[in-house]
C-alpha cells in the first residue's frame, strides 16, 4: 500500500472517484467474506451432520457385535444340548434294541 496522496489529490482535486472505488471495493469484499463464512458454515453443519451419522453407526456396530457375541453363545449351549440329546437318543435305541431282543427271545422260549 501507498502512504502517499495521488498527485491529483494532491494538486487540490477531489478524491471522489477513488473513494468510491475503494468503497465498492470494500463492499465487494466484504460480500465474499460473507459467501465465505456462509459457506464454512455449511461445511461445519455438513461435518456435525456427518460425524452425528458416525456415531450412530459406531452405536449399532457395537450393538451388532453385542447381539452377535449373544447368539454365538447361545448356539454353543445348543450345539451341546444337541449333542447331549443325539447321545441319549443313541442310549434309548440301545436300551430298545436291549429290550426288544429280550422280549423276542422270551417269545421263543414261550413258543417251544
């Protein structure tokens, strides 16, 4: 920037026509720092907008994984009440086997 007074200001002439530049000059700027900080503004909105979303994504992963660690256990206590129920069934069937086998040969000792 200049310190000194233009020649025609100073040879006594009005300064009218650059005082009105420097206004709208002002003015101009003064409008694009206005678009500016409305802009920032919606940028920032946007970002708390967007890391609200986040957050509530965090939130379910972690519900999900909560849920997720309850039905794995869940399908292990299955898994084994299944297996317990398989081995039992084998032992009733064996115990049927044992028991038809001693009623048929009763039957036959009967019969002879």
């Amino acid at each position: 920037m200049n310190d000194r007074m233009p020649n025609a200001f100073a040879a006594g002439e009005t300064a009218a026509p650059a005082a009105s530049s420097a206004a709208s000059e002002i003015e101009a700027a003064t409008r694009r720092l206005a678009a500016a900080l409305d802009a920032l503004e919606s940028a920032v909105e946007r970002r708390r907008e967007y890391d609200r979303g986040s957050d509530e994504l965090a939130a379910r992963i972690q519900s999900l994984g909560v849920d997720r660690s309850r039905l794995a256990n869940e399908l292990d206590g299955t898994l084994v009440r299944s297996r317990e129920l398989e081995r039992t069934n084998r032992e009733i069937a064996e115990r049927l086997d044992v028991a038809i086998g001693t009623i048929r040969s009763v039957i036959e000792e009967d019969a002879s």
